[in-house]
C-alpha cells in the first residue's frame, strides 16, 4: 500500500474497516495532513538506526514515517483496539526486515512508564534515544515533566502539543506564559520552535492549533541542587502570579528579616513579580530556603 496512512484517503479507510472512533478522553486526534507529519520526522532529525520513543501511536500515520526514515521504534499506547491496526496497516517489511524487528508495541499508560525496564532488549541503552510523538493533550505536562525528570539518554524530545503549552516552554521573564512548566524544562533544555501545525491537519479537528517543539538537553546545566525541592519553591513562588515576591516567599520564608535579606541578596526590588525573575535567582532562592 503505497498511499501513505496519514493521508486523508488512506485514514478514513482505515477508519471504515475497523470501526474506529476517535477516543475523546484518551485525546485522540489523528494527524492527516503528510506534510505535518514529514516536518516532525525532519525536526528530530531522524537518521538511520535512530532509537525512537514514539507516545501515543494511533493508527500509525508518524510510526510509518519514523520507520521509512531508517528509525527502530517503540511505542507506549493506551488504546487497546490499536495493536491490530498497527499490526496490518504498518509496512510489513522495512529494508528487508520484518516489521517484528522495527517495531514494537507496548499497552502502558506511558506515565507509569519505567523506561529501562520497558526498553531493555530492544534497545541499546547505552546510545541516546529519541523521544517524538504528537501527543495526547490532557496529559501534555505531566508527560514533559516525566520526561525532563526520566534518566534516559535522551538525544533530543520532538513533541507536538497545543500551541499554547509551546509558548510556556519557550517563554521568558517578563511574559505572562512564563512559569513553573518553563523553568522546569529550561533548567534541563534548550526549547526550539520546529513548526506550527493547523487545527485542520488532525481528524477529528481539535479546537486549537498545535505546535512542535524540539527539545534538547543542555549541555551546561545549571545546578538547582534537589529538583523536586527547587520545583516546589519555583511552584510555591507563582503560587499568587499577580502577587509581589515578597508576598508569595512569605508562606516559605515567614520572619521579616530573613525575607528582606534574600531579596536584597537577588538585588531585586521586593514588589518585582515572579515572572520577572530569571532562572538564576529562582535557583537563588531555592539554595536559601528549607523545607521544614
Ligand atoms: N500519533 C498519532 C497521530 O499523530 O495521528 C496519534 C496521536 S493522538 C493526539 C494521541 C495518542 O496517544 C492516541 O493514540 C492515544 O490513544 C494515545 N494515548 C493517550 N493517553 C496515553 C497514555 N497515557 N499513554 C500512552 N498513550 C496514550
């Protein structure tokens, strides 16, 4: 079959012979628009032998790319009525190996993923791995923050989400979309822009328009000492957005002084807002204040 799945012919057929209807709650929208599809598989730079983490493969309209692009691919899924889908409508042999050797399927919420265990066998660990996936929107940040707190070899995460949720990763101090999910990746990736996918490109059509986003891993990262303790004063510090520091870091530094102290020490001023902060004083803060 020579017509690729993420066309819009190919898809509603596969959509007739199987019955399929698109999962609302597991935020399924397929992707039916090839060169969507080609622009993720070029912004990850897929290469041959690349190891691929695919999220969410659907009926396998990016699976079908990655694997042409020379990728080994692995795949956490959710919908079970997929496996079989996956399994005919695939190409079955790629570069004269079977399918089998290519792909492979794993039912799991990817949330509870523990991706050594699941990968060992099919992957070699010791190479870095790529994640790509368009993924299921109800579930964009907790994924992001599994991911940027996973010890995977990761080369680089392509990840197509809602336009909006792009515009947090990349923001800056001083834009309002800048906050917690922002810092949290920033500390830990470099946020590029790869494309901008319309609403019209998916079936069914979701509301918004969506982004994809190439994440890389710093090479310098900055030192935040405990990652979950520094999460937690970043979270703690946009607690009230619209709130001076001063008046978010009361409920972590109580007594006066102590709190004047560490702001003068940021050498900014006390009525400043959170996101005006850089990712520099908010480590800053994080070394001076303690959990009790
Ligand atoms: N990759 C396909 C495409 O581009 O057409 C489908 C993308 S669709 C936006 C998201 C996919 O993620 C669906 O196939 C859905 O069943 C799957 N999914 C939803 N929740 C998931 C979870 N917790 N773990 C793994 N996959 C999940």
């Amino acid at each position: 079959n020579n017509i690729p799945i993420g066309s819009p012919v190919r898809t509603q057929a596969i959509i007739n012979r199987y019955f399929v209807k698109a999962k609302k709650n597991l935020g399924q929208n397929f992707l039916v628009d090839q060169a969507a599809i080609l622009g993720i598989v070029q912004a990850a730079d897929i290469q041959p032998n690349d190891q691929v983490i695919e999220i969410g493969p659907g009926i396998g309209s990016l699976t079908e790319q990655l694997l042409l692009a020379g990728a080994k691919v692995f795949a956490y899924e959710v919908d079970d009525s997929l496996p079989e889908i996956l399994q005919n409508e695939l190409p079955p042999k790629i570069d004269n190996q079977p399918l089998s050797q290519r792909f492979k399927l794993l039912l799991k919420d990817v949330l509870k993923a523990n991706f050594k265990e699941d990968l060992a066998g099919f992957f070699d660990l010791k190479k870095p791995i790529k994640v790509v996936a368009n993924l299921p929107y109800y579930i964009t940040t907790p994924i992001i923050f599994a991911l940027a707190e996973s010890d995977l070899h990761f080369a680089s995460l392509t990840l197509m989400m809602q336009k909006e949720v792009a515009e947090r990763l990349e923001a800056s101090p001083g834009n309002k979309e800048y906050g917690p999910l922002t810092i949290s990746v920033q500390t830990e990736m470099k946020v590029n822009l790869a494309l901008q996918v319309s609403h019209n490109s998916f079936m069914p059509r979701p509301k918004v328009d969506s982004s994809v986003v190439v994440l890389t891993p710093l090479k310098d990262k900055p030192v935040i000492g405990n990652r979950q303790h520094f999460v937690w004063v970043v979270k703690m510090c946009f607690a009230q957005r619209r709130k001076t520091l001063n008046n978010n870091l009361k409920a972590l530094v109580p007594d006066n002084t102590t709190r004047e102290a560490l702001i003068k020490e940021l050498g900014v001023d006390p009525r400043i807002r959170p996101e005006d902060l850089t990712i520099k004083q908010f480590i800053k803060i994080a070394r001076n204040v303690h959990r009790k």
